[in-house]
C-alpha cells in the first residue's frame, strides 16, 4: 500500500458551494477512495494556510492515487494541490535493510 498526504485549495466557487449546501466533502472522498480499493485515514480542514484541507490516503499503488487526484481536478472544486508520499517506520527498516545488503554494489564516483 501507498501513503500520501494532500494539500488541496479549493476554488473561490467550489468553496462558495459548499458552504451554502452544507455539502460534506469528506463523505464524497471517501465513496471515491472506497471505489479505487483505497481508504481515507484523515480528513481535516486548515486555515491560515495556502490550502484548505489536508487528506491522508492509503492506495494500493500510485495508480489510484493519481486517478482520485485526476478525478478532482477534472470536477472543478480543485484549484491547486501538493502531495507528500508518506512511509512507515516498517519501510525506512525494510529501505535500511536493502541499503545494508546492497551498498557494495555502488561506486562513489572518485
């Protein structure tokens, strides 16, 4: 599974919008997670900042990651975003490992 944090700003409109319906976007991520095999694990809103909200996703791959993302710049409620790719402290040991099995097969350049 793949771990990323969004930072997502909405457009002047699409804010204009939610506040008057009262819509719930995090309600609508998550049916949109759930139909890409992947899950929300954080859905929180920010001020003072450049974005609006901040979402934690767990995909299966980077392939459904950049689907959610398509599929919200592409609705329109999306004016810019930035993304983190996010690991665990299970894959920095696993890195580790790699790193300790391999290094000998690299030459620094002299």
């Amino acid at each position: 599974m793949s771990l990323f944090c969004v930072k997502i700003r909405y457009t002047r409109d699409a804010i204009s919008k939610i506040m008057s319906s009262g819509d719930n976007r995090e309600v609508a991520m998550n049916k949109l997670a759930e139909s890409l095999d992947s899950k929300i694990l954080g859905f929180y809103g920010m001020q003072g900042q450049d974005h609006h909200l901040m979402v934690i996703i767990e995909t299966p791959s980077i392939s459904e990651f950049i689907a959610m993302l398509v599929t919200g710049l592409l609705g329109g409620a999306v004016e810019t975003y930035k993304y983190i790719p996010l690991y665990s402290t299970e894959d920095l040991l696993k890195a580790s490992d790699l790193y300790n099995a391999n290094k000998e097969n690299y030459v620094a350049p002299a």
